[in-house]
C-alpha cells in the first residue's frame, strides 16, 4: 500500500512516501476506505512529534491522519449501514495509534463514519469530521444551544471555530466571536453578529452584554477572561466548554474530548446538503507535500482547513 508514514517520533522530515505499507486488516466491524482526501489537524502534529504517546498505544509505521473522505472499497460482515461503492466520510480514531487517513486506504471502525455529504466535494468532506464533530458536540450536546441565545465562541476563523459559528447560527443563535481584523468579514460571511479583535484588550473589556453560553477554543488566560462574560448558569446545565483547556472544569465548566459519533456525522452533513454548512478550505498538498501541509497546520494561524488529497 502507498502512503505517507514515519517509523519515529519527530519533527516532519520523520514524514516520508512509502510503497511498501502493509495492506490493513479488516475486522468484522471494520469498514474499508479507498481514501481520496485526508484532513491534517493539530492532533497529527502532536502525535507525530510524541506528544501523546502516553494516551495511545502506538505502532511503527505510522500512518498520521484521522479525518477522511472515500468511497467504501470492502466491509466487515458486522457493518450493515456501508457498502462497496459507497461515498463516505469520517473521524477516523482507532483505540490505537497506527492506521491513518493519509494512505491509499484506512480501516475504519463503521462507528467513525456517515454517508458523505452530496453537495461537498472529497476535499472539503475530508476536512469535515474532527473539527466538525468538535464543534457539534461543544455547541448541540454540552452547551444545548438554543433559538436566541447569545454565544462566544473564542477564535472564530480557526479550524473548529468556523464550524462553530456556522453550527450556532443554524442553531439559532446569536454569534459573538473573536478573530484578527483582517478575518472580520470572513466571519460574517459565516453568519457570526458581533465580531472583536482579540488583538485590541480582553474581551470582557470590549463586550457591552453578557453571553448566554461560551465555547473557549484557545485556553489560558483568554479563557478565564471569556468566563467572566457569561450569564450566571441557570436550569439549562454546562453553559461553558473548552475543547483545549481542562481547567475549565474548575470554572463549573466542561472539558470536550471529541468523540467519532456516526449520528452527529450525519447531522453534519445534513446541515452542509442543507445550505448551513460549507467548509473552507486553507490549502490542499497532494500525497508528497504532507510535511508541507503540517508545517502550515503547526504554524497556527490557518484560516479554515488544511486537507492532502489523494486520487480524484
């Protein structure tokens, strides 16, 4: 099998194309994917560089990558809801670190994957599901966002945050977030009411009202600030969430871990077939510009999704 793989931990010239990757298994459960597009997340950067050998185990050669779009290629006798030829797309987290997107095929686990949005090309199906399923699960599960309520969603031109705007608003809310100047009409373009530049003070110094419910995607101190903006919690539960700051529990808050979820992929591309959700791409590489891609990802200031596209 060809993809892009690494026998060590490392910065990304561990990265390299290989020809000779063992074909991988298919389990009863197992669903495999034919891979036309890999989304590259910060996750990829950190597993690659041994950030979270710890949390995984882990098993040379690596194939990085959780996030793909295909076409069904064989199926486990267990899998009734995929079939040979279907179009798929996914958060492909196996309980162990080896089997990624970034290859001619990945065995997904069918609990990791839905039907692919119709109106979404590979690319940007690819760049969906982490992020996506992020944002989801942060504003529909743990916040309950609702018709009028007014939500702060922390680093809004990012990965996860132009999700989470979108979401929202279709949601019903209404958006507050925060970015860059130069990222300010982008946002609106996505819906988002109120738009301020982190750059300019905290934010609870430029808010006029509070916010009903916060979604923290950076952390920190910008985190703790963002806090004291919220609305005092009432009988609706968890009204804060960070998806990188575990600290936020001692706020009376929540710490989101993203999980595959085959349902809320499926929300997701609802929502994109439904003209509610559309998925900007930064840049696509091509199989042998992965290193390239992580570079761009690692750097941090990424407006939308970075995908490495294989086949057509």
């Amino acid at each position: 099998m060809r993809g892009m793989a690494y026998d060590r931990f490392g910065d990304d010239d561990v990265l390299q194309v290989r020809d000779d990757l063992p074909d991988p298994p298919v389990g009863p459960d197992t669903v495999l994917v034919r891979v036309h597009a890999a989304g590259v997340n910060p996750v990829d950067v950190k597993i690659r560089e041994g950030a979270l050998a710890g949390a995984y185990p882990h098993h040379f050669p690596i194939v990085p990558g959780w996030e793909v779009a295909g076409v069904v290629e064989a199926a486990g006798p267990a899998v009734v809801d995929f079939a040979p030829g279907d179009e798929v797309f996914g958060y492909v987290r196996r309980d162990d670190v080896q089997w990624g997107t970034t290859a001619e095929f990945v065995p997904a686990p069918q609990r990791c994957l839905a039907h692919k949005p119709e109106s979404l090309s590979f690319a940007e199906a690819g760049a969906l599901p982490l992020a996506g399923l992020t944002a989801y699960q942060a504003l529909a599960e743990y916040l309950d966002v609702a018709e009028g309520d007014r939500v702060l969603i922390t680093r809004g031109s990012g990965g996860v945050g132009t999700f989470a705007v979108q979401i929202a608003v279709a949601l019903g809310a209404h958006v507050v977030t925060t970015a860059s100047p130069r990222n300010h009409d982008f946002l609106r373009s996505l819906g988002a009411a109120e738009i301020y530049d982190y750059s300019a003070g905290p934010i609870s110094g430029q808010l006029a009202d509070p916010v009903d419910a916060l979604l923290d995607l950076v952390g920190g101190e910008t985190m703790t600030d963002a806090i004291s903006t919220v609305r005092p919690p009432g009988s609706r539960g968890v009204r804060m969430v960070s998806v990188v700051d575990p600290t936020m529990r001692d706020h009376d808050g929540a710490y989101l871990f993203v999980r595959p979820d085959g349902h809320d992929l499926g929300e997701l591309a609802r929502m994109a077939d439904a003209g509610q959700l559309r998925v900007p791409i930064a840049k696509a590489f091509p199989l042998e510009r992965t290193a390239e891609a992580h570079r761009l990802v690692a750097d941090g200031h990424v407006r939308g999704k970075v995908v490495v596209t294989l086949g057509s």
